[in-house]
C-alpha cells in the first residue's frame, strides 16, 4: 500500500483528531494538520507538497476553493462539509476542489471516497 502525503484542515480539534485516528493505518498519512486554511498558508513550504488535502473549513465562495488550489496545485483537494447545500457544493467544486463531502458520512464510505479522489476521480 502507497502512502498518501495529506494535510488536514479542519477548525474543530475534536473532529480533527478523530479523522486522523479513522486515518491512521490507510494509505493517507497526515503530515500536517491546521485549524484554518489561513494557517495552512502561513506554514508555507514547511507542509512541503501534500497529494491530498482534506479540508473541513467551510468554503463560502469559489474564492476560498480556489486559493486553496492555487496553494497546493499538485494535491487533490476533498471539502468535508456540515452543509450539503447547492451552493457549498458549487463554491467548491467551481473552486478547484475534487471531493465535497458530508462530515458525516460513514468511515467506510469516506475512506473510499478518498481512495477515489487519490486515483483521478472527482467525488
């Protein structure tokens, strides 16, 4: 099994310690963690150049995705998300993400999900 480069953004400790636990032991090894994209950004080269990067801050306008993008243009980008509405999904996807996801999707289902994003597959 290829490990995976990721980076993990997300504003609640919590649920950002339990994703890197439910990460733990799949090919997505988190390298870096951020409370905010903002952070994220001041890091600069020291996250290096992650293949995946999994973001729960919410994206209010495709300008957020897109300098999320435009910071890591290698890497495939996931949004977990605590609205499913139209217009996240737009801002998202518009912006350069490859995955808009639930945050409360099954463990199974976003581990798959991610294996997808990670092989060329938009999510």
């Amino acid at each position: 099994m290829t490990s995976s480069h990721t980076l993990l953004i997300e504003p609640n400790r919590l649920f950002r310690q339990g994703l890197k636990h439910l990460l733990a032991g799949t090919r997505f090894d988190v390298g870096a963690e951020f409370d905010t994209v903002q952070l994220a950004f001041s890091a600069g080269e020291a996250v290096g150049a992650p293949e995946l990067v999994i973001s729960g801050q919410p994206v209010k306008d495709e300008a957020d995705a897109r300098a999320l993008r435009e910071m890591f243009p290698t890497a495939r980008i996931v949004v977990l998300a605590d609205d499913l509405s139209v217009e996240a999904l737009r801002a998202a996807m518009g912006g350069g993400a490859d995955g808009f996801l639930s945050k409360s999707v099954a463990p199974e289902a976003l581990i798959q999900s991610l294996q997808l994003v990670t092989l060329g597959e938009k999510v």
